[in-house]
C-alpha cells in the first residue's frame, strides 16, 4: 500500500508541476526519440556494471514499469542521464546514471536491498558502494544517500552540482564543450581516468586485429613482440592478465606456417570471447579522455597514443630499443589510422640510432606525437594543442619567438618535458580497477589494482615458525577437548545404563 501511496503522491506532483505550462514539460521531453542514456541494469548485470564503471559516482534509480510517476519522471531523469551517460555525454565519466525494474520479480531481492518503499526512489553514491551493499531509511555513517530533492530534472542536476561542488547546466551539451583542455588534459582529474581509454583501446586494437584476419606467417612475429611488451608493461593488471592468457595459447590458435580456413573461422568466433582482453568489465566506446565529436574517431587513436606513451616510460633503459621497434611494427602493421601509420612511419625511418635510454625514447615519441598533431584534421570541438601545454608545465618552457602571426617556434627544456612525461604517463596512469580475487582489507574493500608490478611477500621465518606452532598449540587444545567431551559422554551413557 505504501508503495502505491508513494507513487500517487508523485504523479500528482508531477501534474501540477507540468500545469505550469506545456512549454516547460515539451523541454523536459527534447530528444525523446533518442535512445534512453541511463543504463537498465537488473539482477544479474547490477554488481558488474557498478563495478567496472569509471564514474566516480552513480545515481540509481527504482522504478516500476506500471507506476504512472515512474512514466512521467522517466523524460527528467533521462534529460540528467544525457549529461553524463553515453558517447556524446557532455561530462562523461564523472556520474553513472542507471535504474532498476523493482516491478520484474528477478530484483526482487535486489531492491529488497536497498529497502525500496516507494517509486521511483534514487539513490547517490561510489558505484563500489552499490556493489554488495545495502541501504535502510535509519542507516546511518553510509556512502549511499537517499536523493530527496531531483522530482524534476533541474532539481536534480542542482542536487547533484551540490554533491560535486560543480555548476553544470544544460545550456553545456548546445554548445563547444565549455571548456575543452579541461576535460581532456585536466592533470590531476581526468589523466587518472585515461586508464579507462587505455583498456578500451587495447581490446579493441586486439579486436580489430583479430576480426581482420591480420595474423598470417609474416605478421606474427610483431604481434608477438607487441603482446608480450603489453604483459609486461601495460598499466592495467587486467590487460596485462588477459594478454598473457592469449599468448600461452597463441600457438596453438596461430599455427606457424601458412593459416588454414578453418583457424580463420575459431578466430572470429572462439578467440574473443574465451579470452576477454583487459576483463569482460572493459567500458565499451566509452571514451573519457580521450573524446571526439560525433564525426570523428579520436577516441581509439588517442586511446593507443596515451598507451604508447605510458609503455615509453615504464621500461628500463636496456629495453628502449626493443620498445621502439614492438611500436613501430605494431603501427605498421596493424594500426587502422592511415594518416598516423604514413606520419609514424615516416619519422620512424630518421631514426638514424638505436635508442639507449628510457629518456631518448620518451622524448622521441613524445616529438612524433607532436608532429603527427600538426599534419592531421582538425577536430573543431576538439582542437590539436602543443603538448604539454604551458598550464600544465610551465617548465617545460624555456623561451619562445613568433615566426609569424599565427605560428610560434617553442624551446623546450627536455629535461623538464622528460620529468613531466614520466610523472603523467607513468605515476598517475594506473589501473584503479578492483579484483575481486586479491585479498580484501577489514573493510571489506576489494584492494587497489595498481599499475606497478607486485613483487612476492616474503613472510620472516621467525613469524612462519610463530604461526606454525601457534596452530599446532591450537589443534591439540582441540583434540584435548573433544577427548574429555567424548569421555564424558561415554560416561553419562554408562550411569545411564546402570540405572535401567
């Protein structure tokens, strides 16, 4: 009763609110042809998706299919979802906005969960903390929130501007994107979140790779050496245990010799869905920092750009040369971008010596990346700048003299540049994907998937001894007692006997 109560309320207040005027309802209802933003999630995809979100936040909304409140509310909360959710999103990455069908008898529990007593009810938090959790009314110290302000959709963007301390609007997804380096080279926001973009473009590099039949006798040799530099060195933990899983079985999926029809056929039907690069939780063309326009696929390129750069400056100097070459073959051979492979190609072939330190090899891709900028087309929304910008190195900048009106000629101090690469590229670019077969703190919290390489615990033989004795001390106190329990017993039965 009480949930129909809560959903007759709502719909009456969201006709008086629409009796202010039609004008202000056919608003709320632009582009309601589009396909919803929000993602309808259930039961069986709930945990996953909150999971491996890269939203730092996320707002789920209960609803039931029958609710006449949950129908009238569903154009605000979508106008919101458009904001956030989705390839064209003005501000991705930052909020997932999702639902749950309370109505459908597989959340049952699910909503059960969360202690859903009326429709629809939104709740804000982490996306992890979704993950597992539980909310009640009298809950209280808790990450997730009850949302008691968003009846419309400008109520709810204000109450979520509150959260963050931001100021969106909806005027932002009409416009150029405000404010473009802020949302692709913010340095200590948005680089932390390139991760995201650095998985995706890996499995679909291996995707493309694969569906294209690009594996034959004379290409195998540089997938090879571009898969194992990815095990070794690729920020994310989960990219570098999926790769590993294909190479140990790429001999027998890749024969050596010449490919038959029939392995051509396992390829594209077996070979990606038994080994799922980087996870099967990859965020799928959901670029973050390295967005485009509609008309443009800057995502991907950019996406295997940034793990160029990061694969330069986590290798030791004594592999620089190697690195260069897995690179340059892989661009080759396999990068789809015509322009980039022609540009790459070119100034690969000046290299006139092999590299020998981390450094050079840093600074070289570094100034190719740079080069290859200036020859490509324009992304209007999206505009090629010098990398990196004076905002976000000012060292980096020695001097500068105007060629002409248009065109300045930078004196970089490497030195500089080279710090400022290792430390965006390498220090802040890492995975904060979380296993949920690593050990767990008393939190319960899944422990942080770092980008650096784990080495083995070596546990003092002192504690080993200590904990060896202390379970030995342990199983004979045990034994001890279900001796005199079993003794007991025996004896109970005894008088028992003696007195029949």
């Amino acid at each position: 009763m009480r949930l129909a109560d809560g959903c007759f309320r709502f719909s009456v207040l969201l006709l008086v609110l629409g009796a202010r005027g039609l004008g202000a309802v056919g608003s709320v209802g632009e582009g309601t042809d589009l396909p919803d933003a929000a993602v309808n999630l259930n039961v069986s995809d709930f945990e996953t998706v909150l999971r491996g979100s890269p939203a730092s936040f996320a707002v789920v909304e209960f609803f039931a299919h029958w609710c006449p409140a949950c129908r009238n509310y569903k154009p605000h909360y979508e106008k919101v979802a458009r904001m956030f959710n989705g390839p064209n999103a003005v501000h991705p990455g930052i909020v997932l906005m999702a639902r749950v069908d309370c109505a459908m008898k597989i959340n049952t529990n699910l909503c059960g969960r969360f202690s859903v007593g009326f429709y629809p009810m939104l709740l804000w938090g982490p996306p992890a903390k979704f993950v597992s959790g539980r909310w009640t009314p009298k809950q209280e110290n808790t990450e997730l929130q009850l949302i008691d302000d968003g009846r419309t959709a400008d109520q709810l963007l204000n109450w979520i501007n509150k959260k963050l301390g931001s100021s969106f609007n909806f005027v932002d997804g009409r416009y150029e994107n405000e404010n473009t380096f802020s949302k692709n080279a913010s340095y200590p926001e948005q680089i932390a979140r390139a991760i995201y973009d650095v998985e995706e473009a890996t499995a679909l590099a291996i995707e493309i790779v694969i569906e294209n039949k690009m594996i034959k006798s004379s290409t195998q040799a540089p997938i090879i050496k571009f898969l194992q530099l990815l095990v070794a060195h690729h920020p994310s933990k989960r990219c570098r245990r999926g790769i590993a899983d294909l190479l140990i079985s790429f001999d027998d999926m890749w024969p050596s010799g010449s490919l038959s029809e029939e392995t051509h056929m396992l390829q594209e039907h077996d070979i990606l869905k038994s080994y799922p690069i980087c996870g099967k939780e990859v965020p799928r063309r959901y670029w973050i920092f390295c967005r485009g326009s509609k008309d443009h696929s800057r995502g991907f390129s950019c996406g295997l750009w940034v793990l160029f750069h990061s694969l330069s400056v986590r290798v030791a100097d004594g592999e620089s040369q190697l690195v260069f070459t897995a690179i340059r073959d892989f661009i080759q051979n396999f990068f789809v971008c015509d322009d980039c492979r022609r540009h790459f190609s070119e100034m690969a072939s000046r290299v006139s010596a092999p590299f020998n330190t981390t450094r050079d090899l840093s600074i070289w891709l570094w100034k190719a990346h740079n080069e290859v900028n200036e020859r490509l087309v324009i992304d209007p929304r999206f505009p090629k700048i010098i990398w990196p910008p004076n905002q976000l190195c000012p060292s980096c900048y020695t001097s500068s003299s105007v060629k002409n009106s248009s065109n300045k000629q930078i004196i970089w101090n490497e030195d500089e540049v080279y710090k400022f690469l290792v430390h965006y590229y390498g220090r802040m670019l890492v995975s904060s994907y979380k296993d949920t077969t690593l050990s767990q703190n008393k939190d319960g919290d899944e422990s942080n998937d770092t980008a650096a390489s784990s080495n083995a615990v070596a546990v003092p033989i002192g504690a080993a001894l200590a904990i060896a004795l202390a379970s030995c001390t342990f199983g004979a106190l045990a034994c001890f007692w279900r001796a005199k329990q079993k003794k007991k017993k025996y004896l109970h039965q005894l008088r028992s006997f003696k007195e029949v």
